[in-house]
C-alpha cells in the first residue's frame, strides 16, 4: 500500500500556551518547537518557543490523538508522534528567503506549536518518511512551491502539492539513503538510522 499523510497541528502557541514555561526545570520538560527551531537537514537550532511538562502534556496529547486515526488502529494505537521522529515544516514562509520549504526530521520527545506543523502518517514506514523528506528538501520541489507560496504555508497549499508516489526504484532507494543519512545527525536519531541501515552520527 502507498503511504498517507496529512498536515497536523500539534499544538496552538495561543490556546496551549499554559502549558509552556521559559525555562527547563528537569528532564520531564521537552522542548516545545516554533519555526526558527529547525533548517534543513537541522532538527536542533535550540532556539525554541519555550518546555512543557510532559507528564502533564504527554496525557493531554495522548487522549488528543486517540480520538482520530490511532483510535482506529490497534497496531498503531501506542504509537505517539511525540515519542517518534517525525516531519514537520515551517508554517511561515517568505518568497525573499533562499528556500521556501523548510522542513526537517525531528527528534523524539519534542512537542511541536501551530508555527510548526507536522506531518501525521495514517500509513506508512520510515521508508516513506525517508522519501517524503528527501523530495521536500530538494530544490526542485522548492522551485515548485515557490510558484505557489506567498506566505503562508497553508494546509489546503501543502495538500496539492504533487508528490510521486512510486518509490521503488533504483533511485529513490538511493534518495531514501541519502535522506537517511543526512537526517541521523545524533543518537537522538538512532533508531530511525538503523531501521533504514544507514550510518548515524554528525556529517563533517
């Protein structure tokens, strides 16, 4: 089956803002990402919105994301984006910058706000994942986006965009390698290098 996937907002930066403090108290309090929080093959420029609790928002979001596709798959019903890597990309843009598209692999134990949506699998592998971000990242696909993106890097904008979805090929085995690769930059990223068998670690 091919993969799906769909554009999805975390958090609000306005309504959940109660939940975030300035400062990291302990290891219980993730980052919680803006925009500015990642670049291009960079999951991490530590600038962020703020921490949050995540034993008071883990429960929040878990309950949150039970009431839509996970509710519906057993199999995928422990499986919080939080607690994975996953793609997200920056809502704001600006047609004046070198990329219009800024998207990024990013770390577990993150909670991203509507400044930095993600992209939520109904279906799909790390393969896919691989893929997609490999195909965003690239400057053709940003050349396109650019045709389009004023702004605002809008839902309804990002769900038009035409992504191929044969992937099996010589050379989008070696997109997803590269991909993979050039995402694993930490051992935050371990996992998801060696389910795609690529090596992880900085790249000089």
């Amino acid at each position: 089956q091919y993969w799906s996937a769909y554009p999805y907002r975390e958090l609000d930066s306005t309504l959940d803002k109660k939940y975030f403090v300035s400062k990291k108290k302990d290891n219980s309090y993730w980052p919680v990402y803006k925009g500015n929080s990642f670049n291009i093959w960079d999951p991490d420029t530590e600038v962020y919105y703020g921490y949050a609790n995540s034993n008071i928002l883990g429960p929040i979001l878990k309950k949150k994301y039970s009431k839509i596709f996970l509710d519906k798959d057993k199999k995928n019903r422990r499986i919080l984006p939080f607690l994975n890597n996953r793609l997200a990309f920056r809502k704001v843009s600006n047609r004046t910058d070198t990329r219009t598209l800024i998207i990024s692999l990013i770390p577990p134990k993150v909670f991203l706000t509507d400044a930095a949506p993600f992209l939520l699998f109904s279906r799909g592998n790390n393969e896919d994942l691989a893929y997609i971000l490999g195909l965003f990242s690239s400057i053709v696909f940003d050349w396109y986006v650019r045709r389009f993106v004023e702004v605002n890097i809008n839902h309804f904008i990002f769900k038009s965009f035409p992504i191929p979805k044969k992937r099996y090929t010589k050379i989008s085995k070696r997109l997803i390698s590269l991909s993979g690769r050039l995402s694993s930059v930490d051992k935050r990223f371990k996992i998801w290098a060696n389910s795609l068998k690529v090596k992880c670690g900085e790249i000089t």
